[in-house]
C-alpha cells in the first residue's frame, strides 16, 4: 500500500504546493465553510498579549454580522447567502466575486428514519435559517434535543422565508412529517409496499398442503349443471356479443337545465358559448368545476354529455398512460389511439385530485400525439377538470399544484395544469378545510357503534380502513365466515417480470385472486359501463364456472356474479342480475418489451381503502379513519363516500385526532391551491357574465 501511494512531484507541483495555488483551472472557486464552529490558528509571533490564539472563522462572522454592517439587508441573509457574498477584509465585509461556491460541512443523511436525522435538522437551520450572536438562536435558544431540532426545522419549513430560501423544501417537509408518525403506525409507505393481495396469500395458509383442504376435495365442476353447455360457452364472449348488438341511448340523461344552481348555469354556459363558437380563431377550453358530493356535479356533466353529445368523451378512451405505458407510440398503436379520439372535442375527466403531474404531462402528450399539434396545450383538445381538490392527492405522484415537479414530464403536466384559466365553484366546504369544532367531533360521535341504535342494519355495510392490511383482514375473515369452499386462482403472465408488474399498472388486474361462493366482489375494470358493469361495481359471486380438465388455481371460464345494479340483457331467465365475468388480457408495455396478464377483473369488496373507495357513493358505510391524518382529506374522503351521516358508522375518536387534519402541512399547501382556484373563480365569474351578459 506504501507503494501505492508514494510517487515523485515535480518541482513545479511542489511550489503549487507551497504557495497554496491551484493545479487546476475553473470557471468558480470552491471555498470549503465549516458549521462546527472549528477556526484556523493564528501564527503565534503576530499574537499580542491578551488576543485570541484562533482567527474569527466565517460562521464567527455571520453570527456577529451586525458589528459591520447592521442593515436589515444583511440581518435577513441566511448563512449560505452571506457566505457566497461577503468576506472580511480589514475588519470590513467586501462582496466576494459571483463564481463563489461554498462547499459547506459537515453533513449528515436526510433519511427522516435514520439515527442523525437531528443533526441533519440542525445543521439544515444553520444553513437556511437567520440566527445571530449563538447558534442556539437558529432554534430559539432551547436545549438542541433531537424532538427540538425536527420541532423547529418543520415550522421553519412552513414559513415564507423557508419556502423561499430552501431548495426541494416540500420535499424535505414531507421527510419530517414521516418522523411524527405515531411509533406503533407503520408509515403510508410501509403499509402500501405491500398489497391487499399479498396478505390474503399469507393469511389463506391451508394452501400450503392442498392435500388436506377442503378446496382440494371439493368437485369444481358442480356449477357446470346450472347451465346449458352453450351458455357456458358463450360466457367468454356474452359480454362483447352483446354490447355490440344491444342498443343504449346512454347520452341522453334527463336534465333539466332550468332546475340549475347559479354555479351549474355558469359552468354550462361557458361551455356551450364555446361550444357555439364556430370561429377558426378560438382557443380549446381549459374548465375547472370544483363541487364536494352533493353539489350537483354529476347532474351537471350530464347536462354538458347532452350538449356535446359525440363531440365528448367522459373518459379518454384507451389514453395509454399507466407508469409502465408512458412511452411514445409508434405504428399501429398511435393509428389507433388517432382514430379514438379522432371526433372528440372535449375531454371530461372526473375525480382530477387522484392525477399527479406526470400522469398529466402524459395526458398534454397523448394528445399532442393524437392531434399532431404540438404547439397547442393538449393538442388543441378543450378538457374539462371536474372533481374536489379536498379529495385524496395522487398515489406515487405530486399533485397537480406542486411546486417541483420530479422530472420533465411533470414539469410538462404542472405547466398544462396552469393553462386553466377558468374555473367554477359549486360550494364552499368548511370542514374540507379542517376548520372541526367540538360540536362537529360530538356530531360524529353520535354515529359511534355504541351510539347507532339499528347498528344490525350496517352488519353488511361496506368497511372502509386505511391500510391494506386491515382490508386484507377483514375481507379474509369474511372469506372465512362463508363456510365454502375459497377458489385461490392464480393469473396468467407472459413472463416473470410480468408477475412483479403491480395491479395499478395492470388495469387493476391482480396476480391473485380469492373467491368463494357468496362472496361480496367489486370490478376493478370498465367492462360495460352503461348497463353498469364498471369500474367499481359490486355484486355477489353466484357459481364459478371451469374447464372439466381445470380447478384452482387455474382461471375459470367465468364467475358468475349477480350485479346489484346492473341493468342490461338478461344472461340466464332466472337471474336476472347474474352476469359471467371472464378473465381479461391487459398488455403493460416496458423498457425491455410488452408484458401481459390474464385474470378476472374481480377484488373481494367487504372492505375497501380509502384510497379505493374515492368517488364511490356507497349506500352504507362502517368507516375506521385510523389514529392519525398520515394523509390530507383521508377523513373528509371515507365520511363524504355515504349521502349523510345516518347513512355510516365511524369508529370512536378523539378530539385530537380530528382536529389534526387542521395541523396537517399538505393541507396548508392545498388550501393555498384552492385560495388561489377561488380567485380563478372570481375573475372567471365576473369576466363571463360581464362579456356575455
């Protein structure tokens, strides 16, 4: 190793060296700045009697700034700002050149979990915010324990100054936020790593010796008698025969457009004034129409169906978009994608809080794309954004509102978003704002199981948690109440890196599936959504059908589930309601090819998330909201999923915790997006009546 590291300087290196010049050259000078309050010792023989044996290093300067220059300029600068901009020179600050970088130690991890996350805190307050005289003022001269280090840096984050001054700072927020989390709460991300389906696999153990289970013995082929053998084969295709033959005059709802609030005639009347246009010259409508359950939003969308009838698409349709399709299509793909939007107009997409920026940016691509009009916002597609920002924000995706988009292509869907230049109100919700008093943490607590007097009549309400593992639980438990025989049915995949693709990037296809005779299931898919089999459905599984040579875990021809709800061509005379559900084929494109997945597009519906059951109205509701608001709006969203309040059961809370919601930083962020929407409103309000009244 000695040989390793010894080697001969030049004599030129060598006086480099000696007289501390640089061997390089470069467009900026790096100046190396400690925090740990460490100074350079003076040469002993300028040292008078009585004078200090160190130099004042630069964080003796800043703290002491005022000695030289007591401006409110110079006292508001932070350290990193002072640092790049003045040194002392014969005891006076003198601005340094602009190409200063100061390389600023020591440093520590930012890991919110990890054992120095409170020096990283401390260090972060040196940094970023003003102190003077102590570093103990950074954090308001308190004792630097690690609960008051993380305490004053997440209110600093909150200030102003902090957003101002501090890169990534919502970032970083969210970081501290994740070390409040209650110790006996797994965290949102632990909690989500793994799926509903993963911890029913675990809890349905007697699978692991299906020689003795009651699923092994049991003959899987009884269902088959139920039915004729031509209905049985025409289960993989009753659907599509018949969607393709039966007629439904599904865009004309009943509206009466005279029964209007005066925010949903706004609202219309702005789309149908551009609708009406027929200039070359105008510009695609960028619409946003904010309304909480119950303010007539769906009514209104309907009203807009009506009017723009073929020119309109709730939905985009096969807007390939999931993580694992954002790709740029090519050949018969993007032939396709064209001519499914070829006569479309307008865009209406519902629920918009649940799209994050790159979802987004994909949307403003997709469009481009379809269109070929690159230089117009959405391709020159007008889009209507319908919804309620207090609903629950994106999973695994910024909001729509953030500042600091992750890459180019949230930057390109957080600049399409701010292209909306109108927007229309439908009401004002306090308690979406976390403005709960007393009285309304007492009104819940009246819908406390202890409270509710017909408590016997939610015994089949759906159960709405947090946590995946709380579903998983519950729906197993339920699984296991049935008596019957569970079918453990396994998905089809076309290669191994398919079976890691979660059911989020698969259509909601899960590798996964548990069903039972008499089990309650939801569809995760738009397979008919006019006769209502979509997306969110839910019915009772009837029989199961399989191959004579087939049983568990392989998939069955179909199940055959009664939809409580359905309202299309009968299957079976003596079912009305009963529907066979068939395995579907969703393709996820990647970096390394295209991957499919074949399974039923079916999920044990007893339980949902939260996250789930986001625009669902459900009849009933028996909701757990957890210890803690580790999500903004969690709580608004399971309470608002029922009509009214007799229509749900909450499990007991504190006050505390109710009022949490107020404290909660993503709140704070997404009412200054929503001040800043009712302004939008204001002025979209008053520049349309003015114009066009």
């Amino acid at each position: 190793m000695k040989s390793l590291g010894e080697r001969d300087y030049a004599a030129q290196e060598t006086m480099h060296h000696l007289l501390s010049l640089k061997l390089h050259s470069s467009s900026f000078k790096v100046m190396p700045v400690s925090l740990n309050g460490s100074r350079r010792v003076r040469d002993t023989a300028s040292i008078d009697e009585g004078e200090s044996c160190t130099e004042y290093s630069l964080l003796d300067v800043y703290a002491n700034r005022e000695q030289y220059d007591s401006s409110q300029n110079i006292i508001n600068m932070n350290f990193v700002q002072f640092a790049t901009t003045y040194k002392v020179v014969n005891n006076e600050l003198t601005k340094l050149p602009e190409n200063v970088i100061p390389r600023i130690f020591p440093t520590y991890s930012p890991n919110p979990k990890g054992p120095n996350f409170g020096l990283y805190c401390k260090y972060q307050l040196l940094r970023f915010k003003p102190w003077r005289t102590t570093q103990n003022n950074a954090w308001g001269d308190q004792e630097p324990t690690d609960e008051v280090l993380i305490n004053c840096w997440h209110e600093f984050l909150q200030t102003p100054y902090g957003q101002s001054n501090v890169p990534d700072w919502f970032d970083k927020l969210q970081a501290v936020i994740q070390t409040q989390e209650s110790e006996d709460e797994p965290s949102e991300e632990q909690e989500t790593t793994r799926e509903e389906w993963m911890i029913l696999s675990d809890l349905n153990t007697p699978f692991d010796n299906s020689e003795q289970t009651p699923e092994s013995t049991y003959d899987w082929h009884l269902d088959r008698a139920n039915y004729s053998e031509q209905q049985i084969q025409e289960m993989p295709t009753w659907i599509k025969t018949n969607k393709e033959e039966y007629t439904i005059d599904e865009q004309y709802d009943v509206v009466d457009i005279n029964s209007f609030s005066e925010m949903q005639k706004l609202a219309y009347d702005i789309v149908k004034f551009h609708f009406d246009d027929i200039s070359s010259e105008k510009e695609p409508l960028c619409l946003i129409i904010n309304g909480v359950a119950g303010t007539g939003k769906s009514y209104l969308i309907n009203a807009i169906r009506n009017l723009l009838q073929s020119k309109c698409a709730v939905v985009l349709p096969q807007l390939p978009i999931g993580s694992r399709g954002k790709k740029d299509l090519t050949g018969q793909s993007l032939c396709r994608f064209q001519e499914s939007v070829n006569n479309i107009g307008y865009i209406i997409i519902d629920e918009y809080s649940m799209l994050g920026q790159v979802t987004f940016g994909w949307i403003d691509k997709r469009c481009k794309q379809a269109t070929g009009s690159n230089d117009k916002v959405f391709g020159g597609k007008s889009l209507i954004l319908t919804g309620d920002p207090g609903q629950l924000p994106p999973v695994a995706d910024k909001p729509l509102y953030h500042a600091k988009p992750s890459n180019a292509v949230g930057e390109q869907g957080h600049q399409a978003y701010h292209m909306f230049d109108k927007v229309v109100k439908l009401t004002v919700n306090q308690r979406v704002q976390g403005n709960s008093t007393v009285d309304d943490w007492k009104l819940l607590l009246t819908r406390q199981p202890s409270n509710v007097t017909n408590l016997c009549d939610f015994e089949d309400s759906t159960r709405l948690f947090y946590s995946n593992e709380q579903v998983a639980n519950y729906n197993h438990e339920q699984l296991t109440k049935l008596e019957h025989p569970v079918a453990h049915i396994n998905a089809r995949h076309s290669s191994a890196f398919a079976k890691k693709i979660s059911s989020d990037d698969m259509s909601g296809l899960e590798p996964v599936v548990f069903l039972a005779k008499g089990a309650r299931v939801m569809l995760t898919m738009n397979l008919w959504s006019s006769v209502g089999l979509c997306n969110g459905a839910t019915g009772t599984v009837v029989d199961i059908i399989y191959h004579n040579n087939h049983q568990p875990p392989n998939l069955p021809i179909a199940v055959i589930v009664e939809f409580e709800n359905y309202r299309g061509p009968v299957f079976n005379e003596n079912q009305p309601l009963c529907i066979p559900i068939y395995p579907i084929t969703v393709t996820s494109q990647t970096e390394i090819g295209f991957h499919e997945r074949q399974q039923l597009p079916l999920r044990l519906a007893w339980a949902l998330t939260i996250h789930k059951s986001q625009g669902l109205t459900l009849p009933k509701a028996w909701i757990d909201i957890g210890k803690s608001e580790r999500t903004a709006a969690v709580s608004y969203v399971a309470i608002s999923r029922v009509k009214s309040l007799a229509s749900c059961v909450i499990e007991p809370m504190t006050y505390e915790r109710l009022t949490s919601l107020k404290s909660s930083a993503n709140l704070q962020y997404r009412l200054e997006e929503e001040n800043r929407l009712d302004q939008l409103a204001q002025a979209t309000s008053s520049a349309f009546r003015t114009t066009n009244y």
